[in-house]
C-alpha cells in the first residue's frame, strides 16, 4: 500500500474500516470459525491490531524522503539490495512506531477477547467477569487498573525503549 498508488486504493479504505471495527466484533467470527479455545483469542488479538499496524507502517514508510530511493538507484542498488540497505533501514523507525501502537491495539483485543471466552477459569478477563457476577465492585475496579498497569509497563519498557533505541541510530532524536 505504500509503495504502489493503485493498491492503496484499493486496500486503504478497506483496512481503514477495518481497523475501526471494534475488537469485539471479530469474537462470534472466531467462534464460528475455530471454536472456543485459545486460537479464537488469538485470532481477535491478531484481527484487531493487524489493520491498525498496516495503516500506521504505510503513514510511515511514506515519510522516507524520495532522495534516498533515488540515491541508492544512482549507486547501483537494485531490487533486495535497495530494500534490504536503504528502504528497510530507512524504515525501522516507522516499524517500531507503528508495533508500538500495535501492542495497544492488541491488549486491547486480549482484554475484550478473554472477558468474553473466559477459558480454563483464570486470567483477568475472568477475575473482571467474577467482579461483575458478585457485584463485587473493588474487585472490577482492580482489576481494571491491572490491566491499565499491565499495558503501561509494557508500553513503556518494553516498546518505547525499542522505538527510542532505533530513533537513536538513526539520528531522529
């Protein structure tokens, strides 16, 4: 999509409407599909981060300035070598930007995936439904900021230290 005009098009708008398609809408799908287990969790993680990953890769990528192509084709590099040397370094900072965004996307999915299915009785989707069965108030709002918590201190150790590390290489920041 970010490369050719034609297939942005054609897919940008589909994976636009796509992304904004609440997570939870893919579950009676996965269901449907592959039952209740942890593949169905998997595939709503995967179906409501995926498009927002692609839409923020493409915004990116077309940040790389054009010269760079171009300078890489007036030296000689041609096809993977371009790719691999030029278009994928050049690249990096807006892959790890666009996981960054991803991953929340995805936490988001596992949250609402897992309060649905609630498989094998743990996790907090299933700690947050037992809050909700016994009114148990506390234990909803705990368990939420767990969650909160939990997507915090990965956000911010795991995926913006790698996103810093690569803005740093290549002089970004």
């Amino acid at each position: 999509m970010w490369r050719y005009r034609f297939v942005d098009d054609v897919l940008g708008p589909v994976f636009l409407g796509l992304q904004t398609l609440p997570s939870v809408c893919w579950v009676p799908l996965a269901i449907l599909s592959l039952g209740i287990n942890e593949g169905s969790i998997l595939f709503v993680l995967v179906m409501g981060s995926f498009f927002a990953i692609a839409i923020a890769l493409r915004d990116g990528l077309r940040q790389i300035p054009p010269i760079y192509r171009r300078a890489a084709l007036m030296l000689g590099a041609r096809r993977w070598r371009l790719y691999r040397y030029v278009m994928l370094p050049a690249g990096l900072p807006a892959a790890t930007g666009s996981l960054r965004q991803g991953f929340s996307f995805a936490w988001r999915s596992l949250m609402g995936g897992e309060l649905i299915f609630m498989l094998q009785r743990r996790g907090l989707g299933f700690l947050l439904n037992a809050g909700r069965e016994f009114a148990d108030v506390a234990q909803v709002v705990a368990v939420m900021a767990m969650m909160v918590l939990i997507g915090t201190l990965a956000d911010r150790f795991v995926f913006a230290r790698i996103e810093r590390r690569v803005r740093v290489r290549f002089g970004l920041t």
